[in-house]
C-alpha cells in the first residue's frame, strides 16, 4: 500500500470514527433522556425501550449482514458486467425489502392489541407507528453498504451524524416539548429513520438509475448471505444476549440501570473499532478484485489493538470519567473495568471477522455462530449461581439496620453482575480464539499457494 493510499486510509477512517461517535453521542442521549422522568415517565419509557428493541430485531442481525454484502459486491464492482450485477441486485433486494415490510406493517395494524400484550406495551398506538418505521430501518443498511463498498465515506459519515441528530431533535420535540409520551418517542425514531433513508436514496441514485442488465440469483445471493449474516450474527449476539439475561437475574430496575451503564461505557471501545473497519473492509475487498496487495488488515489491527488496550487502561484507572461524560450513574463505576476489558478481544474479533468475510473465508461462520449458542446455553446454566450470589436474603441472617441491609444489596448485586461480565469476558476471548485460528490459517494457505505458484 502506497504512502497516498495510507493517508487516504487514516483521514477516511479518521472522519468515520468522528461521524459514529457524534452519531453514537445523539443515540445515548436519546435513551438517556427517555430514562429521566422529567422527560419521560416510567411507564412510557419502559413501552419506548421495548419498541425499540423490537426495532432491533429487524435492524440488529440480518441489516448487518446485508450491509456487509452489499459492500462487499459494491466494492468488487470493478468491471461494467459486475456492476450491472449490482445494480439488479439492490433493486430486487429493497423490492422484497418494501414487500416483507408491508406484511409486517399490516400484521401489526391487525393484530396490535395481542402482540402489545405480549411485548408488555401498554399503548398499541406506539406498536403501530413502530412497525411504521421496519421499511427504513431494514432498507438503511442496504444503501449503508453501497457507499461503504463504493468508498464513498462523506456520505456515509453524514448519515451516521444525521441519523442520530434527527432522532434527538424530534424527540425532544414530541416528547419534551409537545408531551408525546412513549408514541411521540416512536414517531421520532419513525421520523428520523426515513429522512435518513431518503439521503441515502439520492447519494446512491446512479446505481438505482443505472440501466442494467445485470443478473440476479435469488440462490447464489443466499449461499453468500448465509455465512455472513451467521458470522455477523455471532457477533451481535455476544453484545447482546447479556442484556436479556441480566433483565431475568434482577427484578429490581436499579442493579439493571447500573449494568447497563456500565455496558455503554464497555461497548464505546466497539464505536471507535468498528468506523476503522468500515474502511478496511470494502479497501481489502476492491484490491482482491484487483489483484493487489493490501495492508489494510495490518494497518486496522494495529491503529485499533492500540486504541482498545489503552482504552480498557484508561477506563481502568478512571472508570468515573467515562460514566461521568455520558450522564450515566457513577455507582456502576465498579462494573467498568471488567467490561473494558471483556470487551477488548470482541472488539479485535470484529476486525477479523471482516477480514475473513472479505476475503470470502467462509468456513469459519458455522464456528462463529457455535460461541454465542454455547454463551447463551452457559448463562442459563450458571443462573441459579447468580440468582443465589444476589440473593442478600441469605446473607443477611440477623441484620436489621436498614444502612447495613443495603450495603450487603449492592455487594451481592456487584458480585452476580460480576459474574456475568467474566462470563461474557470468555466466550469474547473463545470467539476471538476461533477467528484467530481461521485468519491464522488462512494466512498459511494463502502463503502455501504463493510458494507453490512461485516453485512452478
């Protein structure tokens, strides 16, 4: 890689790691604000969050996934033929997108009342206008993907910093301003989502408009989609599935909070991996088409491996910083160290789980996917441990000064929570071990067959 093409690297990454951030600052704030009663009361906030991890559903995995191969196919597009394929591609793609969309839409309009009781949302209104906003949140990701691959990253930065600064200005417009509640808060992410939608429409207008006659196979799409959104998948679901459990572990709102925080301030150091590698990824991808060498892999491992560990140092000597920056509780304090640093190898996994599904290595995804399943199975497992770790009842045998009571609350709370961050810490470290071996691996076969093509 040329001295040109490093800088390039480093200022496009550069500006994808402000436009995340600054677009990541106005989500937290969203979710902040929807946690004060001031703005937002109880009852609403918890209809609003779990609106919004419905929302992640549809936007969480499989968007993801679609993301990363329109990237990928966008970034390999190097000849008329192949982008002409990739052209055919995204219509049919946002065609089914818009159909799947309007089933969902009209199941939820129709069925509103069981599915809100189900979910525990207390007003199907704000079921309804969620199910509003599938269309864009499941779309977004496909015209993401285009401007990654097509290194197109002003756009694409702009679109992180809008997508986040909508949806804060018009909730607080709806929700502080006008009293919206919990609909007002949906109707703000609604709003915000389709506007950045249509952004994204007029920056990728040349390949919508592009006459094609391009091939589209609904299999050979598959067969690509498959490892990707698994490999994918096995990521998302390692930041994920601690959330869902630590809701099953406390019934009291107040150690959950706490986790949560602690969690945010964890999972920051993935905010500043994950924009550097939205650069590497479709980089690695054109110049296999093109048959060069890359050092995007190299240069990605090192600028984040450094980011990460003196992060993880960082939030280690002071992990009151952070909690204080983002107006969370201080009293999860305790809790951010040990996320820190169960998080480092996720976030270097992630790297090389691009790295691997850009050079098309596929055979690792099935492997991938095993560490969250076996994750999610051990967590069960160990919960009657925890249950009892945060049992004070147990403990307390005697105790009767309310002062002391609550003291042995929040350590047993601490220890369980505890537990749990060690427990995600190991299966980040197994999964960042299984993706190790594959790249390792892969190296020695791609090393193996220069020397051989070099001995002919």
């Amino acid at each position: 890689m040329s001295s040109n093409s490093k800088a390039s690297f480093f200022r496009q990454g550069g500006w994808m790691v402000v436009s995340t951030a600054l677009g990541g600052i106005f989500m937290v704030a969203v979710q902040s604000a929807a946690q004060d009663t001031r703005v937002m009361e109880s009852s609403d906030s918890l209809t609003f969050f779990a609106l919004l991890g419905l929302l992640m559903v549809f936007g969480g995995v499989p968007s993801a996934a679609l993301a990363t191969i329109f990237a990928q196919q966008a970034a390999a597009a190097v000849t008329e033929e192949k982008a002409a394929d990739m052209t055919a591609t995204t219509r049919a793609i946002l065609k089914a997108t818009l159909y799947f969309s309007l089933v969902v839409a009209g199941v939820a309009m129709v069925f509103a009342q069981p599915i809100s009781a189900a979910l525990g949302v207390h007003d199907p209104n704000a079921l309804r206008v969620t199910m509003l906003a599938v269309l864009p949140v499941i779309s977004l990701p496909t015209f993401k993907g285009l401007l990654q691959g097509l290194h197109r990253f002003a756009p694409l930065g702009w679109l992180q910093i809008m997508e986040g600064f909508l949806r804060l200005s018009v909730f607080l417009l709806l929700v502080m301003v006008l009293k919206g509640r919990a609909v007002g808060g949906v109707w703000a992410i609604c709003a915000g989502q389709f506007v950045t939608t249509a952004a994204a429409v007029w920056w990728t207008r040349d390949v919508l408009r592009a006459k094609s006659s391009g091939y589209f196979s609904w299999k050979t799409w598959l067969i690509r989609g498959a490892p990707l959104t698994m490999a994918l998948g096995a990521y998302t679901l390692m930041t994920c599935l601690d959330r869902v459990f630590i809701k099953s572990l406390f019934f009291d709102t107040i150690p959950v909070k706490l986790y949560n925080n602690a969690m945010l301030v964890g999972f920051a150091i993935g905010q500043f991996i994950s924009p550097v590698t939205t650069v590497m990824f479709p980089t690695i991808v054109r110049n296999l088409a093109l048959s060069k060498k890359s050092d995007a892999l190299t240069l990605t491992v090192l600028t984040t491996g450094i980011f990460a560990a003196l992060s993880a140092v960082g939030f280690t000597l002071f992990p009151r910083l952070p909690l204080l920056v983002l107006h969370l509780k201080m009293e999860a304090a305790p809790l951010v160290p040990w996320f820190a640093w169960a998080i480092l190898p996720l976030a270097m996994a992630y790297v090389l789980i691009q790295n691997l599904m850009a050079r098309e290595r596929y055979a690792a995804a099935l492997w991938l996917i095993f560490v969250p399943v076996v994750y999610g199975l051990t967590l069960m497992a160990i919960s009657p441990l925890l249950v009892s770790l945060a049992d004070v009842n147990t403990q307390a045998h005697g105790v009767t000064n309310p002062e002391t009571l609550r003291e042995l609350m929040r350590v047993a709370d601490f220890k369980a929570m505890t537990r749990v961050i060690q427990t995600l810490g190991f299966f980040c470290m197994a999964l960042f071990g299984v993706v190790a071996l594959f790249s390792w691996r892969a190296t020695v076969t791609s090393t193996s067959g220069q020397g051989l093509a070099a001995g002919r």
